[in-house]
C-alpha cells in the first residue's frame, strides 16, 4: 500500500479549500443528521465533509490513506475554529470497528469489500450517507476504472440492511446539463 499512499500524497501535495463543498448526499440531507453523536468521514481527502458535520456539532473523525491530505484538513480545521480527529489508515486494513458511529459518510470512493463493515460500523439508528461515480455516465467526469464505477442500483445492493431514507441516481433520462449527473447517492439507516 505505500504506491497508494505515494500516489494520494503527490495528489495532496496542495490544497485550495475555495470552491469545495460536502457532496451532496449530506449537504442536501443534513436535516436527517442528529443533533449529536460520532462521524467519521471515510476516505476523506481533503475533508470537506468532515469540517461540515463538525460544524453541525458532530464529535467528528476523518480517515484517509493520505497523511498530507489530513495535514491540510488539520489546518483547515484549526482556522476555522474546529475540533476534527484526523488518522491516517488504510481502510482495507483497518476499517471501523462495529457499532462505533452515528455517521458515516463516503464520498467519491468505493471498496466494495468494505461496504458490510460500513454498515456494521453504524451504530442501531446511525445514518450512512454515500455518494460516488456511476458507470452509467453523461460526460466524461470521475474514474473510467470499471472497479471504482457502480452499476445500475448497485448501491442499494451494496447495503441491503439498511433502510433506504433518500436514494439517488439520474442515469442519462431528462435534460442531461441538470442535476446530479454520473453519481448514486444513499442515505441509508441501520435498524435499531
């Protein structure tokens, strides 16, 4: 793993905050978040995520293969005036425990051998909100990786003990210069 690490770290080797934003899955459906509990941000890059749910209150974790990704997040977070525990790991190797977050959220990558300890690191009600790129696509955005591509409703079948509270994914119907276009979004719940 460390031509993986190598490889993330040259991606991270700068960081501009300016423009970037929580994907959408969370952004468009914080409403669902509780008031309090633990988040983790899985896979975390830069953090965007994270610094969001801190913001909501969240006690907020951010695990990402990428040392330098997480310095940048540190920073950001210290200039922001927020408290994110940052762990470099890789998750294939040490993925969450179970029953340890109230939320998970995944943005932008896809191990799907990790997808059941996903789900069994929420906690009984815990929300999972999960965003990546579609093989089924209208421009060129995202990998062409097939492996990093979900297919067709394949996200729910990725997590099929949680309860689907919002599921989206627009395919190539309509005006293709609109929506959220290349990307499968999940927030799902794990029964209590």
């Amino acid at each position: 793993m460390p031509e993986q690490r190598r490889k993330w770290d040259l991606r991270y080797l700068e960081a501009d905050y300016h423009g970037l934003r929580p994907c959408c899955a969370l952004s468009d459906n914080s409403h669902l978040l509780p008031e309090r509990g633990r988040a983790l941000d899985l896979a975390a890059g830069l953090g965007v995520n994270a610094l969001f749910l801190a913001k909501q209150g969240l006690d907020t974790a951010a695990w990402d293969l990428s040392s330098r990704a997480l310095d940048h997040l540190v920073t950001e977070a210290r200039q922001r005036g927020l408290s994110i525990d940052v762990e470099a790991r890789d998750l294939t190797d040490s993925p969450p425990s179970a029953n340890s977050f109230d939320v998970i959220v995944v943005s932008h990558f896809l191990e799907r051998s990790l997808c059941p300890v996903i789900e069994e690191a929420l906690m009984p009600g815990g929300l999972l909100f999960y965003q990546t790129w579609t093989a089924e696509k209208s421009c060129s955005d995202g990998p062409t990786n097939p492996d990093f591509l979900l297919g067709e409703g394949e996200l729910l079948e990725l997590f099929p003990n949680l309860i689907a509270r919002v599921y989206r994914e627009e395919g190539r119907v309509g005006d293709l210069e609109k929506g959220v276009r290349n990307q499968a979004m999940l927030v799902g719940q794990k029964r209590c």
